[in-house]
C-alpha cells in the first residue's frame, strides 16, 4: 500500500487536515458546551440547602454608539467575551444613541428585573453623571450604575498591549527609549473630572513604560493630538506614538491616529482585559449595593 492509497476503512484528509466528521463533531461540542452552561446556570441558582437563590442582576454594557460600522461590531464582540468570561450571566447591550438597541430599549425588555449599568466610557463626564442614571431611574427595572470603566491599570495593560502591536518595542533603559513619549488620544469632555481620570491615565501608562505620556483630546478639550505631539517634539522626543483610549473605532479615533507621526495604536476594542475590567466594574456595583442593603435592615 502506498502513501498516495489510503486505506479504504480510513477517511481521506480534507484540507487543513480535518476529517469528514469535523463539523459534526464541532456542532456536538458546542451543543454540548451551551447544556453545560445552561445546567450549570440553573445550578448556580439553588444554594447547598435546597433554597432557591435570587438570580444576579443583569449585567448592561451601556456603549456610546457610533455612525462607524466597525464600533458596533467591536462593541459586541467584547459582550461576548464578557458572556465567555461568566457564562452564567445575562449580559446585554444599550447604547446611548446611534446605534441599537437604544439604552431605554433594553432596560424596557428587563421588566422589572434587577440589573448593573456598566458604562463602556473611560473616564467621568456628561454620559456618566447625567444621561445613564437617567435612563436607570426612568426604567422600571431595579439598577445600578457602576463606575466607569477608566482609570485602572487593567486599561494601562490594554493600552500597552496595543502599542506593541502597533510596533512599540523600546524598553526603560535603552538609549533610544529616550527619543520616545506617548500623546494619549482620548475623546475630550468639558467636564474637569473626565480631564482629571485621563490625566491619571496618561500618568500610569507613563509609568509603565518609562517614557513621558501626555493626555490629548479629539474635541471639547486641549491640548489636540497635532499640538500634544509638536510640544514633545520640542522637547526632544523624535518618536512620538500614539496610544488610542477609545474603547472602539470611530471618527475621532482615526483622527488621532491621522495625527500620528509615527506609530498609531488600535483602540482598547475587545481586549480581555477590558472584559475582566467590566465585570469587575459590575461585581463592584453589586457588592456595594448589597452592602447598602445590609446597612439599611
């Protein structure tokens, strides 16, 4: 028997090596990954006695919206790597305008059920302070709103992640690190707290890669990106990149990026980090809600 002659009671090699039956055996897999999640679902809701425990409150990622096609698609791809994060878990997804489904939208198709508002924005500002605890309140689900995503140094690890893949590769120490500085391109707001949470920001990515960092916004705030970057060029720094805080592409984000004299970094997009840190954002919210709870019995 030659090489060219497989057996007959064997099946041929398809291309990229998988047998006939892979598909088959790739749906039975997920098939049976989706009852596991579904038992273990309904397992996590009775406790050790017997006594049914409530269900956890919905998670809502709350996104801003955009008229980028590519900002929905990335917006839902972190949802589903929040749901593989925590399967047992009812995440769904509002935006405040733009997109659908429209915040109030969602929360209508919760009922009265309990529920956590997590914002996909970056730092304090008009969305946070005022348009989110709006729609919360106007509900007739029982929420919370958690805190914002940013500052937190699981975004610095986001942000340095996409600077290397953007071809970031000086370490502290070497003698070119010290023609390098970062401008971080945020989207900008009048309000001085969103300033303040992008200025620690830049302060912790400065830190972690030992070079100068300096905040800048896309609108409603200064310095922009072209003048961020002609002010470190003054100071001696003649590799100058671009780190993108913005949790999805977008007309602002590419803007930045436009602006860049050397190397633009990708948005934070659906980085497991920024997954991890929205549910840790939720599980926050929940343990001070219970906390609030317990005080008030």
């Amino acid at each position: 028997m030659t090489a060219s002659n497989p057996p007959r009671d064997e099946p041929h090699p398809r291309p990229g090596g998988r047998p006939p039956g892979g598909a088959h055996l790739d749906s039975t897999a997920q098939l049976m990954n989706r009852i596991t999640s579904q038992l273990g679902r309904q397992l996590s809701l009775v406790s050790r006695n017997g006594a049914r425990r409530p269900a956890p409150p919905s998670l809502v990622l709350v996104a801003h919206g955009s008229r980028d096609p590519r900002a929905p698609a990335t917006v839902r791809a972190l949802l589903e790597t929040v749901r593989d994060l925590r399967p047992h878990l009812s995440v769904h997804l509002g935006h405040i305008e733009l997109d659908d489904p429209l915040l109030p939208d969602t929360l209508a198709s919760l009922g009265d059920g309990r529920a956590v508002l997590v914002p996909l924005l970056l730092g304090r500002g008009h969305h946070v302070k005022r348009d989110i605890p709006e729609a919360a309140a106007a509900a007739r689900a029982d929420t919370s709103v958690a805190a914002p995503l940013g500052p937190h140094p699981l975004l610095v690890d986001t942000l340095h992640d996409r600077l290397v893949e953007a071809g970031w590769r000086t370490r502290p120490g070497e003698v070119r690190h010290r023609a390098d500085a970062v401008v971080l391109a945020a989207a900008g707001s009048r309000d001085p707290d969103s300033a303040l949470d992008t200025r620690r920001t830049a302060r912790l990515l400065a830190e972690r890669l030992g070079v100068p960092v300096l905040p800048a916004y896309a609108s409603a705030a200064a310095p922009t990106v072209a003048d961020a970057v002609r002010a470190l060029t003054a100071r001696g720094h003649h590799r100058v990149a671009v780190a993108s805080y913005f949790t999805a592409p977008g007309r602002f984000a590419a803007e930045c990026a436009a602006a860049a004299p050397w190397i633009a970094a990708a948005p934070l997009g659906a980085h497991p980090a920024v997954a991890r840190l929205v549910l840790h954002r939720y599980d926050q919210a929940v343990a001070a809600r219970e906390a609030g709870a317990l005080a008030s019995a």
